[in-house]
C-alpha cells in the first residue's frame, strides 16, 4: 500500500490474455467478446434446464427430499460448483484471495439479485414454507459469522478451517430430520405465530418437484413438504421428466434433444444452440430418456463440470469486456463478476420458480452461500492440515467490517421482505429486492472506491 490506499490485482491477472490486444478490443474485437458472453448465458440455460435439474428429481426421489431440502444440498452443490473450483484456484494455484473476495464479495447478488430475478421472471405466484427460508438463513448466518471471525486476524489455522466443515455437517444434520423438526416447530409455535399456520395450510395445497393434475381424472398425485418424501410410488418412477418441464400428459420416453421447436423464435434459438447441444448430447447421458434412467448422479456430475467450465469462459469474457470498456475493477468486482460466477444459481433458480417451486427456489438462493463457505473450508483444511502443516494461510481481509454488515443486513432484509410480502414470490419482492441490491450495490461501490469510510483501493500498477 502507498499513502494508505490499498492496492489490488486486476482481475484479468487470474485468467488468459485475451485473444485480442487491448486496441483490437477498442477497435471492434470487444463484440467477439459479447457475444460469447451471450452464448455463454445460452449454454448456462440448456445445461441446467436439460441435464442438470432432471438428474435433480431422480436423486431427489431416491433419497425421498422435499424440494426444499433437495434445492439446499444437491441443487445447491452443482450450481456453486464455480465457487468450489474458484476456492481451490485460490488456496493452491494463485495463491491469493480470489477465493475469499468472489465468494463473500457475490454474496449480496445471491441473496438479493437472484430472489429479484425469480420474482421478476416468474409468471407463476410461488408460496413460500417459513421454516425452510428460517433454517436457511440461521445456516447462512452462522457460517458467514464463523469466516468472517477467522478471517479476522489474517490468517487461517486447520482448526478454524475444520470448523466451517464441522458447520455445514451440522446443518446436513438438521436436513437429514428436517421433516420431524419442522412438525415440532409447527406445533409449538403455530398458537403464537400465525405465518406458520397460514404457511403450512397454503403449502399443503402446493406440489412439490413433481406432480400432475388430469382435468378429466382423479389427482393422480399431490403431496406436501411434510410428507417424508417426494417420490414414494413406483408408478411416478417413469414420470420423473415430465415434473420440471410442463408436460400435460405422461409419455414413455423424453423427446429428442435435435428435435425443432415449432415456434419461430426457438427454432432460431435452437439452430443458434446447436453446437453446444451436439456437444452435450455427446458427453452427458440424457437421464430423462428411459435408457439413461440410472445414470442420473453420471449427469448431475458431468453438468456440474461443464456448468463449471461455462461459468469460467463467462466470467473470463465478463472481465476483459469490463477491463476494455475502463470499468473500476472495484465496481466490476461488485457487479459483472459477482453475477458472471452465480448465473448458474440464477438460471436453476429462475426455472424452478417459474414451475411454481418457490421453497426449492429459495432453499437453492440461501443454500447455495452455505454451500459456498463450505467451499472456502474445503481447500483450507486440506493445505493447513496436510499440505503445509507449518504454518496458518495468510489472507487479506480489509473491508471486513463493512462486509460483515453488508452479509447479515442482507439476510435480515430477504426475510424480512418475505415476511411483509406474505411468503410469497412475486413481481412485488422482485421489485422489493431488486430495490436492495442496488442500494447495498451503489454503497459497496462507493465504499470499495473510498468515497464512503476508509478504505480506498487502486489497481497494482496504475
């Protein structure tokens, strides 16, 4: 640092240099760049919606999960995938905070960001269950507290490192009985509490991941998040691909994937997907068709990665864009790339609450950070503890005042706004969170550049 201003690398120095010179950007090359940007955002989109959530409900319905425990871990775990990979790039290959900054630093985005963008890009009204968003957010909180308290002191010690671990078991733990406590909880509570009764009575009207409805028959199948799962007959084993995506009627098998739309704009969209469609159809078994039905964790796997992959070129793409058109690195941080690094969160989370999922929606938002500070514990134990077992890692964490702050006022607003909203996810708490985020936005910003308290920052070499 030089006069008390803290100096930071610039982001591009943890990716590839471009395929251009910074004059062939400024020139015309920077289009290149957007619209691999856009076709990055389309790979996203048909990863998710294709392989990544259908091999969801088969996992889901052999573990018998409620959609909003099944949004909290495995929901949670493939889409944070590019928050794992980041962690460890940071502990092992650069050796800096990356790590630390992408995952605390997009935390707000996914918290406040993506709940706007479910709101907003939902046409269907989504009930929400209150034990779920509260075990959620109590997770979060606890788990922010504790990083935040190791990272204090600047250093990081195996102990602290296996505590995140000891955390987020304890938390699987709560979700393994999750059932048993939220009926306990609804008992004791419901009498001095009436968002418990009204949420438990609209939620048992509610399906969870799968669930059809014959308007010339019987309920074939409806069931709330207390029963003990959401798969339990054989008969809904070969309907699990209709759940997720729409479909009225029950068929043997899922269309295939080179199959033309019939509406003009799709067939656009499709022939412009069409190399990244061959490329999956090629890599990742299709376990929504009736010969891929037990190779559902083979997909969820193979997604996760190439989610992974897809989220790495957009967040490359993303910061030589950023760098090109004289962004502030710290004003990039806050904004592109805490949206580049979670847009598989808010993909997954837009599409299942456009089918109605709201508590897997929400349980995907709030769980996914979990998730994340998991990700930061990780590749912690695994140096202090077997690596270098000499000393502690040494990590920077100036702004951790403001960012302390800035995470538990988050958590506190989205259930407060939940709460005021009825619980529910509608164009209202769009509104209401997108509202937030651009205030904890414009004052991260103005704090990141030290117009606001003390804490100014410059680029390495500028």
């Amino acid at each position: 640092s030089e006069n008390g201003t803290r100096c930071v690398l610039p982001s591009s120095s943890e990716f590839p240099e471009g395929f251009f010179t910074p004059q062939e950007r400024k020139d015309g090359g920077i289009v290149i760049y957007f619209i691999i940007i856009l076709y990055m955002f389309l790979a996203v989109s048909i990863v998710c919606d294709d392989y990544f959530l259908p091999s969801l409900e088969i996992i889901s319905e052999c573990l018998g999960l409620s959609q909003d425990v099944a949004g909290a871990t495995f929901m949670a775990a493939g889409s944070s995938a590019p928050e794992l990979v980041t962690a460890f790039l940071g502990a092992f290959v650069t050796k800096g905070d990356i790590g630390v900054s992408t995952i605390l630093g997009s935390a707000i985005y996914n918290l406040l960001g993506i709940s706007a963008a479910c709101g907003l890009f939902s046409s269907v009204v989504s009930r929400l269950s209150c034990w779920p968003l509260f075990r959620d957010c109590l997770a979060y909180t606890i788990s922010a507290a504790a990083v935040l308290a190791m990272i204090s002191d600047n250093r990081i010690y195996w102990y602290e490192s296996a505590s995140l671990l000891l955390i987020y078991g304890c938390y699987i733990l709560v979700l393994c009985f999750d059932i048993k406590i939220n009926q306990y909880l609804m008992k004791k509570f419901s009498p001095c509490c009436a968002c418990f009764t009204k949420a438990l009575e609209e939620n048992e009207e509610q399906q969870p991941l799968v669930g059809w409805r014959d308007e010339s028959g019987p309920l074939i199948r409806q069931q709330s998040r207390t029963d003990s799962g959401i798969f339990q007959d054989e008969l809904d084993y070969s309907q699990l691909s209709t759940s997720l995506h729409g479909l009225d009627e029950i068929s043997e098998d899922h269309p295939n994937v080179f199959t033309m739309p019939e509406a003009d704009m799709k067939r656009i969209l499709w022939v412009l997907s069409l190399p990244i469609i061959t490329l999956l159809y090629l890599t990742v078994p299709d376990c929504r068709r009736q010969f891929w039905r037990n190779w559902f964790m083979v997909t969820f796997l193979i997604s996760a990665a190439w989610i992974s992959a897809i989220t790495y070129v957009l967040v490359w793409m993303v910061t030589i864009a950023g760098e090109t058109l004289g962004i502030p690195e710290s004003v990039m941080g806050l904004t592109l790339l805490a949206a580049g690094t979670s847009v598989p969160d808010t993909v997954a989370s837009v599409l299942v609450a456009r089918k109605g999922n709201g508590d897997m929606a929400m349980s995907n938002i709030v769980g996914s950070n979990v998730f994340d500070m998991l990700c930061l514990g990780i590749p912690w134990f695994i140096k202090t503890a077997f690596i270098n077992t000499s000393g502690p890692i040494e990590v920077n964490s100036s702004g951790l005042t403001y960012t302390a702050i800035s995470l538990i006022c988050s958590v506190g607003f989205i259930f407060l706004a939940v709460h005021l909203n009825g619980w529910k996810i509608d164009k209202k708490l769009g509104t209401i969170c997108l509202v937030l985020y651009l205030v904890f936005t414009v004052l991260s910003i103005l704090y990141e550049l030290g117009i606001i308290g003390n804490n100014p920052t410059r680029v390495c070499g500028n």
